[in-house]
C-alpha cells in the first residue's frame, strides 16, 4: 500500500496536536495545581469533588454561627455582670441606709439607688449587632420600657431561645432572656392564724396559685409542721402527678412570739424554685425563685379551732423592686431584712444566668473544635482526590516537551520538501 505525502503530513500534524494538547493539560494542572480540570476527566471522582465542597461550605456556615453566637453570648455574660455588680451595690447602699441615724441621709441614698436603676435599665436594653440582646426573641425594639401612672418597668420581649444551627441536626441557644435573667424573681406572702396549743408534729397545708411568666398557673401545696412550742416549718411540694413543672427548695422555719403571737424569726433555707416543663424547646419559661414572707401569718389561741394558712405568690422584678426601694427611702422608710432577702436572690439569679451564658459559650468553643476538626478532614480528602503529584507533573511534562521536539526534528526528515526548498 502506498503511503502518500499528504496522508504523511496529516498524521504528524494530528500526533503534533494531541502532544501539545497533553502539553496544554499539564501546564494547566501545573498552575492550578489541580489533577481534575472537567467533569469528563473522572466522573466518578467530579461528584466526590462537588458533595465535599458542599460539606466544606456548610461547614464554614457552622463555623460562622459559632463566632457569631459567642459574641452574642459574651456580650450577654458582660452584661449579665455588670448588672450583679450593679445589683452588690444596692445591697452596700441599703445596708448603709439601715445603719443610718440620719434621716436626711436617706434621700442621698435613693438618689444612688435611682442612679442604680437607671444604669440597669440601660444595661438591659443593651444591643449587640444591631439586636436586643435580652429580648428573647423580639431583637428590634427595646425590652424593658417604662408604663403607667405610677411608672414600672414592663418587660416587653418574651422567653424564647435563640438557636443557631452549629451541626448537622445541632443547634446551640445563643440567648438569655430579660424575663430569666430579670424577671423570674418574686415572693409567697404567708398569711393565716397557727393554733399555740397544738401538738408538735401538727401540719397543715394549703394549695398555692403559682404563675410562670408565660401565663401558665401551677398548683403548689405549702405544709407548716409545728416543732417546738412556737416554731413551725415550712416546705413545698407539687401535687400527686403533676407533670407541668419540677420544684426544689423552698424551706424555712418562723418562730413566733411566744406573748403577742406576731411572726419573731423567719430562717429561709434556699428559694423556693418552680421549673415550668413543655414539649417545645424555647417557648418554656424560665425557672420562678421565690422566697417567703409572713409579715401576716400568726400564731395564737384559735379556741380549739383548726390552724388556717394560705400563700399568695407576687412576681417581682429587679427593676420595679429598685424602683420601690427608691421611692421608700424618699419616703423615710428604711429597706427591711425581707427587701435585702429577695435582693439576694436576684443577685443569685442574675449570677446564675451569667454562668449559663458562659455554659453555651463553653458549648459552641467545643462545637468549633469539632467542626475545625471535620474541615481539616473533609480538606485533605478534598486534595488527596483533587491535587496533583507536582513532581510527577513535572516530570511527564518534560517527557512531553522532549518527546514533541524530537517528533519535530524526525519530521524534518521524513516530510518532502517542498519547492520552495530546492530553489533556496
């Protein structure tokens, strides 16, 4: 068979293009250090390629909700400690007020305590990118705001959390609401006549109405049990199979005069702590820590009759106590032991939110760890499938060039010259 020149010149010309194309393709790879630069180069390996990009990015999107949400919370755990500050410094105010012989002295002290109040508000109604951080979950207005004639301090957001989406199916609460951290305070006002003369061991009991901030009321049973001539226990128990809320604390002991009958002593042991339950995450609302009070409980002679007790329970928040605090000294009356009581459990609570904010901060640093973890895994099995050899590279890349320039060189030999040749 013979082979013609044009034929010759057309299958070196098509080996010459499919060299420089390899050539091309190398370079490439070379610069972009990549080992698939199509589709069509491994599919297979393409769609490996594009899930774990698509795990990359959702990772960085977690990765992005972690650094947010500790901001946010770091921001909350500042404020939250400031205002425990703040909250020390009343109690140091009032306690120079109860010492104090000097009345005129009391009205300098409520304009410190006014001063004190002013500042928390502010410090609740603290915004952090542009968001009410203790609004729950209404960020764009102002969560605590003055209302009414007297003027109180209404708590204008809600309860619930805020998650961010840290994990595939994971979400991390970012938030502390005002309600939990301000106003989830109050107290049990005790009142009824106890019998004198009633054996030790004696108890009675009454149902209590408890509401949580959501609205919700909860029964709670209150029994005095007598143990000595003039002093009886308290405690508190939810009813037989109530499943609306848990209850811890809640113990005391009130001694009574022994002539008028009038309360002498009251001992709190910790708070009383109603914990609402629900079924949905984030629309519950926080834990209500009430201490007693029985300025109008009594104990005397009931004529043989039974003993009566009944509890009325009262939500106080810190900022309306301030604010009553503030108008009582102004007025010549001196805070009680009961004022400076519930101002310790609001310290108490505004100290335990702070440590729950600093629990999700805790929780998302140990989902960034993870989440850092699985993107340095997803990378390198992205470039064990994607990046290329360099050297290896390199090296074909040489072969290539070495290869296309000795075809050049035989083919100087092998092609006819043309006229333009002879005649030169």
């Amino acid at each position: 068979m013979r082979i013609t020149d044009t034929s010759i010149i057309s299958n070196f010309l098509s080996s010459i293009n499919r060299s420089k194309g390899r050539i091309n393709r190398l370079n490439t790879q070379l610069a972009e250090q990549k080992r698939i630069l199509r589709v069509s180069d491994n599919p297979s390996a393409s769609n490996t390629l594009l899930r774990l990009n698509a795990d990359l990015e959702r990772v960085e999107t977690f990765k992005n909700n972690v650094v947010e949400g500790k901001s946010f919370l770091k921001m909350t755990a500042e404020s939250l400690g400031k205002v425990s500050d703040l909250l020390g410094d009343v109690k140091s105010v009032l306690t120079g007020a109860v010492s104090t012989g000097d009345p005129s002295l009391l009205g300098k002290l409520a304009d410190q305590v006014d001063q004190f109040l002013t500042l928390g508000v502010e410090i609740a109604n603290t915004q952090f990118d542009n968001k009410y951080i203790f609004g729950g979950t209404r960020t764009t207005t102002p969560p605590f705001v003055r209302t009414g004639t007297p003027a109180q301090i209404t708590y204008q957001g809600d309860a619930r959390a805020i998650q961010y989406q840290v994990g595939e199916g994971v979400s991390q609460v970012v938030n502390v609401s005002g309600m939990a951290a301000f106003n989830s305070t109050g107290e049990v006002s005790l009142a009824g006549m106890l019998d004198r003369n009633a054996a030790v061991n004696t108890t009675v009991t009454n149902t209590l109405q408890v509401t949580d901030g959501t609205g919700v009321v909860h029964d709670v049973v209150l029994t005095m049990q007598k143990v000595d001539a003039n002093s009886w226990s308290i405690s508190a128990a939810l009813p037989a199979g109530a499943t609306d809320a848990t209850l811890s604390g809640g113990t005391a002991t009130i001694t009574f005069d022994a002539v008028t009958g009038q309360m002498k002593d009251l001992v709190r042991g910790t708070p009383l702590v109603l914990t609402p339950s629900g079924a949905t995450p984030g629309t519950t609302a926080p834990p209500l820590n009430m201490i007693y009070k029985g300025g109008a409980i009594t104990e005397g002679d009931t004529g043989g009759g039974p003993s009566t007790m009944s509890g009325s329970h009262q939500t106080i928040s810190v900022f309306n106590k301030l604010m009553e605090l503030r108008d009582n000294l102004r007025s010549g009356v001196k805070p009680s032991a009961d004022d400076m009581a519930l101002l310790t459990m609001m310290q108490d609570v505004v100290m335990r939110e702070e440590a729950r904010a600093g629990s999700y901060a805790t929780n998302l640093s140990n989902a960034n760890d993870y989440l850092t973890a699985q993107n340095e895994h997803l990378l390198d099995l992205r470039s064990a499938i994607q990046d290329v050899d360099l050297a290896e590279v390199a090296m074909k890349l040489k072969q290539e060039q070495l290869m296309l320039d000795a075809a050049l060189s035989a083919a100087a030999d092998i092609i006819p010259k043309s006229l333009l040749n002879f005649l030169t």
